[in-house]
C-alpha cells in the first residue's frame, strides 16, 4: 500500500491541502474509473478538461486531487495537491505508485517522423531472437512476449504507461523498446522514466496541427535527448539535416548511424531488391530480408541500439539477417498473375516519397506504378496537396481516395489534395472516394509485374467515418480483390 507521500516523490507541488499520509489504491486521469481511496489527475486536455470532473471523481470515492488550479470548493476529508504541470505530475506519481518498473528494464525510447514503429519492432524480435524477453510498446501493438496487447496510441497516457512497464518487469522481461511519439512528449506521458537509451530517425512535416510550427516540433523531439541521463545513450542519424541538433544538449553518451558519411555505425548498400538488401555494416556484408534505402537506416539504428548495449556484433547481425519488419511498412504480395501490391503506412508527404521512390528503384523494366492514397481529416491540411503531388510525379497512375476522414467530408479532403496537381498530374490521377473500388480499380489498371502501392493506413485494420471505426484492412481488400480476377 502506497501512501500519498511515497507517491509525491520528485513531483513539483505548488500548494498542498490536507494530509499526505492518506493511503492510496489507485491513480487515475479518468474520472470514470475513480473508485475508493483513488488518488485523481485533473488533465487539461485538447479537449476536455479534468478539472471539470473533480468533483465527480469525488463522488465517487477519491480522496487526493492533483490539479493545477484548486476549486473553490475544498471538500473535507480530501487532500488537495495544486502542480505547476498536471501532466507530468502524473508521468512521476504514476511511476512512483508502480515502484519505478523503467529502472529494473533496459528501456529503449525510439523517436523521428518515419521508421519508429519498425525500429522499435526490429528491436523487440532481435532481442527475443537473442534469447531475451522483451517488452514492445508500439503503434501497431503492445507485447510482453508472446502475449499482444491492442495499442490504442503510439505511446500510452502516463499512468497505463507506468502500468504496463510494471506488468513487463512482472512477467519477467529484462528490455523493452517503445515508440516516443512527439505528442507524448509534450504531453509528458514519458516523464520520470528511467531511459537507458534513445534513437532519433529522422524528421520531416508532420503533425503540423498539433505544433504548429516546424521549429517547435523539432524542439519537442529534441526535448527527449536533452532529458537523457549522462548513464543512457543516444543514437542519431547523421544524414538528417537535424540529426545532430538532435544531441546537441544531451548528457547521455553520443553516437550516430549513416549511410553517407564517416560513423560509429556506418552502412552501405550493395543491392536493393525485392528480395532484400545486402548491405556492408561496419565493413561486413551482410544479407537482410527488409527493403528500401529507408529500411537500410533502420537497420543500422537497430544495429548500432544492440551494440550500446553491449551485445555481440556477430550474433547481432546474424539474427537480424533473419526477421522481417513491422506489419504494414512495405508489407508487400504479390497475385497468382504477378502483380505485386504493397502496403505501407506512409501517411506523411516525406514518407510516401521515400517509399515510392524505393519502389521505382525496385523496377527491373517498364512495369507501372500504381498508387491509391489518401489523407486523414482532421490533422495537418498542408499536406495534403503535397501528398497528391509527390504521388503523381514518383507514379504512372494515381488514385486519390478516403483514408481516415474522421469528422470530415472525404470529398473536401481529395478536392485539397487534388488542388496540388499540375496539368500533367491531373491527366495520370483519378478520385475514388470509396477505398474499397479504388484498390479495386488500381488492381483492373494493373499488368504482370505492375506494382500497385496502397498507402496511408498500413497496419490500421478499419475506417473511422464521423466517429465511428468501421473494419477495412487494406491488405484483406487486396487479397479478396486478388482473388476475384483469378476467377
């Protein structure tokens, strides 16, 4: 049993009202789930506030509120705790009341605009492979071991965050490696945890509706590395323009991976085919099953993440030689008639281009790109003419459909994007707004040995229409598409 005291530990208090010897049995940020003798973390949200809320939580058995502002209600019998940053008030005390699991795990954050989600996936199946067990917070899933967890963000809120590293060090894992995506950063859903190391990939537009400015999501990305212990390493690519500002303020021991300049972990490519890629790392050449100049840099990241921490360069590199990415990031298959589809999350305009472009270099003759794309409602609208754009210049064909609309009009989004097509554009794209006739429609365009990309939704295995989450996988519509032009 925990006692409000234990769990205030390091967490910034401004003024406290009441008594801190309380004992606590839960802490929630949802009021929902408040039961007795819950402590409550009133967050002020994009859109709702948890303040709002205090006295329902009150109701239903809290007795300590962290708050940023104090009602003017004091209740008797609860202990009220007002913080500069609710936010991360909540990232400390939920670490303290799980008895801090991110210091009994070698706990690997991995951060950048594109390949985080392979990385930390390629992380996870080479430490099982060498033999440890591992944790896996991602956007595509969660895993302690075997076992799957549905991930619900690309990082979860500070307190399930806390909770499900406890259950991992519970179940007996030693590492785990997880997603840091910009908003939980800032959101300090990460706050208090005890990294022993941190990768950066790279960074491009995105996320643009949550930060405004380029600048100040670049600031937050930094903002990981510059909370690093000088005990952690970082790990950054040297090829991205920011990737050594990245490092600049960080205490924690420095190294960078590259493709084209003098490195710590240094890569080149000596073939990139649909087969694979075989690649020189650090002067050993070495056959890999993932594709794509894009994959060659995650690779080296995973690579140099293993070496850190102190694993053996050979071993590493021969159980890396045998796994496969993450679900949806070039997922790629191909037609009893030959034609090859693939499926890849690209959703940002850097990623469709690096993406497209890979496939372009994969062609051995003429065959036609094709590629069916959309964009989500309710993020960054700039990116949308952009997107149409670098797909019709990078394709022989393009479809221009509905990926996510949310609370959109998925009409709206395609006519934002289509606005970024010049003349020739406009002539090589068509607009299907049904995601299911456009793949279909991509396909009836498609000859032996065509390759159609369907971007944007990746692993995602539904549609969200006005707030509702319909099932739409677009590797199970290609099969069944597949299918039907054998018959």
């Amino acid at each position: 049993m925990k006692t409000l005291q234990d769990i205030l530990h390091k967490v910034r208090l401004t003024k406290v009202s009441g008594l801190l010897n309380e004992e606590i049995i839960s802490v929630q940020i949802d009021s929902r789930k408040v039961t007795k003798g819950t402590l409550f973390v009133a967050l002020k949200g994009v859109q709702s506030d948890g303040h709002a809320f205090i006295d329902k939580a009150i109701s239903l058995g809290a007795n300590a509120i962290v708050c940023e502002v104090l009602p003017e209600d004091i209740k008797e019998n609860v202990t009220y705790i007002q913080v500069t940053n609710s936010h991360e008030a909540a990232a400390i005390i939920a670490h303290n009341f799980y008895d801090a699991p991110s210091e009994k795990l070698q706990l690997v954050g991995v951060t950048g605009t594109n390949g985080k989600t392979t990385i930390a996936t390629l992380l996870f199946n080479l430490f099982t492979g060498l033999g440890y067990k591992c944790g896996l917070i991602s956007t595509v899933q969660n895993k302690i071991g075997d076992e799957i967890i549905p991930a619900t963000h690309t990082t979860p809120d500070a307190i399930s965050l806390s909770e499900l590293l406890a259950n991992m060090v519970e179940d007996g894992c030693t590492h785990v490696f997880m997603e840091c995506s910009s908003h939980a950063i800032h959101q300090h859903r990460i706050s208090g945890l005890n990294f022993k190391g941190a990768l950066f990939t790279n960074i491009t537009h995105d996320h643009l509706d949550y930060h405004k400015t380029f600048d100040e999501y670049i600031r937050v990305k930094k903002s990981f590395f510059d909370n690093l212990t000088s005990s952690a390493f970082a790990i950054s690519n040297a090829d991205d323009k920011n990737g050594k500002v990245m490092l600049q303020n960080t205490k924690a021991k420095k190294y960078f991976y590259s493709l084209k300049t003098a490195a710590d972990f240094k890569g080149k490519i000596l073939e990139n085919a649909l087969t694979g890629l075989v690649m020189l790392v650090n002067n050993k050449e070495v056959n890999f099953r993932l594709i794509g100049t894009f994959n060659a840099y995650n690779l080296l990241a995973v690579y140099g993440a293993a070496i850190c921490l102190k694993e053996n360069e050979d071993e590493v590199l021969r159980v890396l030689s045998m796994i496969n990415g993450a679900e949806g990031r070039f997922d790629y298959m191909v037609s009893p008639s030959k034609i090859v589809a693939i499926v890849d999350y690209a959703h940002t305009p850097d990623a469709l281009e690096n993406v497209l472009s890979t496939i372009k270099k994969l062609r051995k003759g003429n065959e036609q790109v094709i590629t069916v794309v959309g964009c989500g409602g309710d993020r960054d609208k700039t990116k949308r003419p952009e997107m149409a754009d670098i797909a019709a210049k990078l394709s022989d064909k393009v479809i221009l459909t509905s990926d996510n609309p949310r609370s959109e009009n998925p009409n709206v989004i395609i006519k934002e994007m289509e606005a970024g097509l010049d003349s020739a554009g406009r002539k090589k794209s068509i607009s299907i707004v049904d995601r299911r006739e456009a793949i279909k429609t991509a396909i009836s365009f498609a000859n032996e040995g065509d390759i159609i990309l369907v971007a944007g939704k990746g692993h995602e295995k539904y549609q969200e229409i006005n707030g509702v989450k319909h099932h739409f996988d677009d590797k199970e519509v290609l099969d069944e598409m597949f299918l039907l032009l054998e018959k």
